[in-house]
C-alpha cells in the first residue's frame, strides 16, 4: 500500500503500527504530488489524498487527516492544525500561539482527531482515532512532532515526553490504524 503523505513522521508511525502490510512512501514510488488539504474535515481531506494518489498510482493507497480539536478555542484549529499560522511557521511558533490562547480559558480540554482512509478504485474502508487530553501551559518534551509537545494525557506526561513505542501505543494515529486494520483483515476474510 503506498501512505499518501509527505510527512516522515507520519510514515514511520504508521509502518510501525501496521506491520501486516508493506506500506511505501511517495518517495519510494517516485511520486512527486503534495495534494492540498482545503476539505472542512479531516474525512474530506483524508478522502482527497488517498483518491488523487490512488488516480496518480493505480495501486491501494492510505491516507490520512488528524489534528488538534480544542474545546475552548471552538474546535480550533483543527483541519487547520498544521496551517492556521501560514506555511512558513514552526511546530513551536503554533504551539506557543495554542498555549497564549488556552491560557484565557478555564476548559484546557482537547482531543486528536485522526481518520485514515483506505481506497484501491473501488473500496473505500475509514479508521477513526481520538485521543483525549488537555493543553499543557508550556511546551515539554523532545520525542514527537507538531503539538506533541503542548498536548498532555491525563497522566501529566505530554505526548512529546513519550517514548516513540508509548506513544504508538495510545495516539489517535494507532487508533485510527488499528481500527482500519480490524476493517481490512475483515475484508481480506470475506473474499
């Protein structure tokens, strides 16, 4: 399967989570395409990928969508997760504006949303993930990448303090894949 994604982060996290399957990068099958995400929902864009990437390759192809929801912030910045700064901010430029922002709330309530889509032309199988949590009131740990660092489990520990395989293990991401890959071991037994 190839994972429409650019994202190196994204691609280890998912080959380590679904390692029934050979998954390829863009990269691997020299696919030079970065499809915009410009749907209203992590659905809609997951949906976008995986089907232009599946046009460009005629081969089974995953994408996914995810990002931050936070409670006060009405769901902010969610499918903007990665652009509501512009193209040219850092992880830690958005993460420090979350912080400023939350900080006027009482609710630091948040969630990770992430649906992964799988299609091959003629099925389409959704997995769902979402992980629950709250907004730290400072940027902490050195493992992860984009709102890691500022998204804190009920335990205390940040995603970003995590280890990799700790963090593989409960993230919206993992849960997302898993629940696709129960959809698609169904599928496979069914044929």
């Amino acid at each position: 399967m190839i994972l429409a994604t650019n994202n190196k982060g994204k691609l280890e996290e998912i080959r380590k989570i679904l390692t029934n399957y050979k998954i390829y990068s863009l990269k691997d099958k020299n696919i030079n395409a970065d499809v915009e995400e410009d749907k209203d929902s992590f659905l809609g864009n997951a949906m976008k990928k995986a089907k232009e990437i599946y046009e460009i390759s005629h081969e089974e192809t995953i994408a996914d969508d995810s990002g931050l929801c936070i409670n006060c912030l009405n769901g902010f910045p969610g499918v903007m997760t990665h652009r509501f700064l512009g193209e040219e901010a850092t992880d830690r430029m958005r993460n420090e504006y979350l912080i400023k922002e939350v900080n006027k709330y009482d609710d630091r309530s948040a969630k990770v949303i992430c649906n992964l889509v799988y299609y091959d032309g003629i099925d389409i199988i959704i997995g769902e993930g979402i992980l629950e949590g709250y907004i730290s009131k400072e940027c902490r740990g050195d493992n992860g990448f984009g709102f890691d660092e500022i998204f804190e489990l009920s335990n205390g520990l940040t995603l970003a303090e995590l280890t990799p395989n700790e963090k593989n293990e409960i993230s919206a991401r993992f849960l997302a894949v898993k629940d696709l890959e129960k959809k698609l071991n169904k599928k496979k037994n069914n044929r």
